[in-house]
C-alpha cells in the first residue's frame, strides 16, 4: 500500500489537530488499526519522535489507546476552551459596515466548540449596529448557525446601499456649504473693496486754519 502525504508533529500545535488528520488522510475501508498503529509514529519527529520511543513495548494495544497516550502527553497544547462570552464582546463599531462585523463575528464563532445557537443570536441581536437585522432575529427562531449568518448576510447589500446615499447626500450637502461660502468670502471682499473709496469721497475735511504770519502786524 502507497501511503499518502501524511501531516507531522514536533510538540507544536493541537494534538487533537494532528490525529484529526492523520485518521482523515489514512481512512480507506482496508486500513485496519494495527496499520494505524504502525503508521502514526512515522508522522512524528524531533522531541515527539523521542517521547514515542521511550513507550514500553506492548504497552499500546489499539489506535484508540495510542492516541489517548498521545492526546495526553500534550494535553498543555490544547488551547483553552472558548466559551460564548466572546460573541457578547464581538460589537459592531460605529461606521463598521455590517459586512465587517459579520466577518468578525463569525471568525470568533468558529473557535467555540458546541455552540449555542441561541446564545449566538442574542449576542449578534445585541452586538449589531443594524436596525433591520435586530428585528429579523426578534421574530425568527433560528436552529442552526448557518441560518443566522444566512440572515445577516442578506442585509450586506442594505446597509451598503444606505451608506452609498447617505455618503452622496454628505457629499452634496458639503459641497453646498462651500458655495455658500464662497459667496460670503466673495461679498465681503467686494465690501471691503468699496469702503475705502466711500471713505475718501465723504470723509469729512480738516478744519481750515489761516497760517499766521506776523509781517501781517507791520
């Protein structure tokens, strides 16, 4: 039998991860356990190698055993369980699309083992920002989490689309401002142009004095 492209392990990552798998790529109907036995050694290296080695010959009776013995000689590589109270801190920022969130939220959903559906809709319904979406998941009972990321995904294209006009109307808005404000600018410049000719033609005049000369007196 040609064995496949087998994964291996050197004491780094999940062990769980790894026996998941090797038992995948070895599954074929005529594969039998002691195979499996014999195998799995060969997808260990370095450090991992050296600890397989030093099991006492006869000690491991089936694949299930060895893999027991392994899972539990890395039981410290196995992260800790996550739990759904990180949903309830996944919140939609403010003008985060919902697209993003979404994204997020269901990057943090996967990590969790056995998830609650129910407990994952009440921290979505609380966590998100969109109107439309919180009473979509008030009147729908949800069952499986792909229909809840099946929902919000529908309104992508609505919050999108709002944010498209409100960005326009911001825009238009904006560029009425400036107008306006060019012609204030423009005003006042033509005042301040005209002042200083009135100024000139009404100003009043100094008052006239006669010189005194004192040949006048002779």
């Amino acid at each position: 039998m040609k064995l496949p492209n087998l994964p291996t392990f050197n004491e780094e990552g999940d062990p769980r991860d790894h026996t998941s798998r090797f038992t995948a790529t070895m599954w074929l109907p005529s594969v039998t356990d002691a195979i499996l036995c014999k195998v799995f050694p060969t997808t260990l290296t370095g450090t991992a190698q050296r600890c397989y080695n030093k099991l006492k010959p006869g000690s491991i009776k089936s694949f299930a055993a060895l893999s027991t013995e392994f899972l539990n000689r890395y039981l410290t590589n196995i992260p800790a369980k996550t739990t759904t109270s990180i949903l309830r801190s996944c919140i939609q920022e403010e003008g985060e699309t919902l697209r993003s969130y979404i994204d997020r939220f269901n990057k943090q959903a996967m990590k969790i083992d056995r998830l609650n559906v129910d407990m994952a809709t009440e921290a979505l319904r609380e966590g998100t920002r969109f109107g439309k979406l919180v009473d979509k998941l008030l009147i729908n009972k949800l069952t499986t989490f792909s229909n809840l990321m099946a929902i919000a995904q529908k309104y992508f294209e609505l919050d999108e689309g709002r944010r498209a006009i409100r960005g326009k109307e911001a825009k238009g808005k904006d560029s009425k401002e400036k107008t306006k404000e060019k012609e204030k600018s423009k005003s006042r410049s033509e005042e301040r142009r005209g002042k200083p000719e009135e100024s000139r033609r009404f100003a009043p005049q100094g008052k006239y004095e006669p010189r005194y000369n004192p040949r006048d007196d002779k």
